[in-house]
C-alpha cells in the first residue's frame, strides 16, 4: 500500500469534496470485492472489471495524486458512443488515457479501429491489460506505461477515450498536446465529465453532443471534424459476439494487419 498517496488523497478529498463525501469514498473501496467478476469477465476469462484505487499500487508519477481510482467502462456504453460518431473507424485510432486493466481496448479492437492504444501509468494494471489482450489474442492494440500528461499524440485520425481517470492539473497538459498535433479528425469521449469546463474554454475543441443512451457520456471534437463529418453507420458498429468455435478468438485479425500494427507500434514505443 502507498501510504503516501493514500494520505494525499484523503487530504485533497476533504478539501475539495468535504467529510460525508470522503467518507463515502472511503467505505465503498473497504466493501468493494476485488475478486469478484463481472458479465464481461465471466463471458470472455478476462480480469477487466473492479474497482482499483491508486493507493494500493507504486507509483512514480508526480501525478499520482491527481489520478482517479480505476473502474471499468461498460461495454454497451462504448459501443454506443463510438457509434454515435457514424464514422468509418477504419482510418482512425482509438486511445484510452488512464486504460487500468484495459476493457475498453477489447472491446474497441473489435470495433473496426485501425489501432488501439492504451495509456496506464501504473505498473501492475498495465500489465494486466497486457495479458488482457494476450488471452483474447487482440492483435491491433497495444498497452503503453506511460504518463498521459507526457503522451505525444499519433498524427492520425483519433479517438481519445477518458472515464475521469484525472483531475484538471493532468486534463490541461493532455489538452495543450492534443492542440499541438496535427490531427485530421479528433473526437474526445468523456465518461463522468467533471472538468468538462476544460474543453468547453478550449479554442479548438467543441461539444458533439452525448449518447441518447449514455447521458453520462460526453463527446468533444474540433471545428474541421463536424466540418468534414460524414455519417457511416454500417461501418461503425461490430457486435460483440462469442466465435461458434471454442478453441478460437472473438477476435481475431488478419496477418496482413497484424504485421502492419507491429510495424506502426515501434514508431510509439521510441
């Protein structure tokens, strides 16, 4: 256990959300079984679901205190965001800022995305999303441990996906080096927006609307994607759905495009 952390936290808690507030926070991670599953782990042998605070791991980050717990997006919710742009997926990178265990670059890798990134700045979750995607034979993602602060965007067509992993002292560094990129099309999907203010004061970024379904969903984009945006559901939505054949992935992609992935993940490792 990270003492350190643990107390910093607790402080800054009491300061900004008051007593009730920081008690509540504190009975829900003593209750919380950490062993049980959920549908989705149960469905496909994985280790996506529970609720991991930050102070239970080490972490050499100066922005460890300015982290969020980890907890799992649904994946029904993701699916219906991503398929609220009506966007053609295949020319575009999916990346989770903050991705813990990594279910949503599971599910996003069976969504069409050219590549999925994940970026954890904690040891221990990144390499369980590493083995995450192993187990599922996920071929088109990759887990970086990182620091989303320092994180040097690809100059693609991106998706970034965020489920309040940070407060607004990391938010504001993600956005000024988004602003600094030479992205085509840009769509930020926020899960609990509680800086959305951030994006709102933003020069470049605008509001894309939220989810029917998911009213706690969020979505930003800049001026030139609405400009440019041309609806394509067909080729947006993948169901998540078990393979008849045991003995094989629900997701599975072609050498042709696992080599090109390896190719283009060295370039983000250096």
């Amino acid at each position: 256990m990270n003492s350190n952390l643990l107390t910093t936290k607790i402080v800054r808690s009491l300061r900004q959300d008051g007593f009730r507030a920081t008690l509540r926070k504190c009975l829900s991670n003593l209750k919380y079984d950490r062993f049980s599953s959920d549908d989705f782990d149960r469905r496909y042998g994985t280790d996506t679901g529970g609720l991991e605070p930050l102070w239970k791991f080490k972490i050499c980050s100066p922005n460890a205190r300015f982290g969020a717990s980890y907890q799992a997006t649904q994946e029904q919710e993701l699916a219906d965001a991503i398929d609220f742009l009506s966007e053609n997926l295949q020319t575009f990178t999916f990346i989770d800022l903050g991705c813990g265990k990594g279910r949503t670059l599971l599910v996003a890798s069976n969504l069409g995305f050219k590549q999925v990134i994940g970026v954890e700045f904690v040891p221990d979750l990144v390499e369980i999303a590493r083995t995450n995607l192993t187990k599922m034979r996920i071929a088109n993602a990759v887990v970086l441990h990182a620091d989303a602060a320092e994180f040097q965007f690809p100059d693609n067509d991106t998706v970034v996906y965020l489920y309040n992993p940070f407060s607004q002292e990391v938010l504001s560094k993600v956005i000024a080096n988004l602003r600094e990129c030479c992205l085509k099309r840009l769509y930020i999907i926020y899960k609990v927006p509680r800086c959305a203010e951030i994006f709102d004061s933003s020069s470049f970024l605008t509001r894309f609307g939220s989810p029917p379904a998911v009213p706690d969903i969020q979505i930003w984009s800049t001026v030139n994607t609405i400009a440019e945006h041309k609806p394509n559901h067909d080729l947006a939505t993948v169901s998540m759905t078990k393979s008849p054949t045991e003995n094989h992935s629900p997701y599975e992609f072609s050498p042709e495009a696992h080599s090109k992935f390896n190719v283009e993940v060295l370039l983000y490792e250096h």
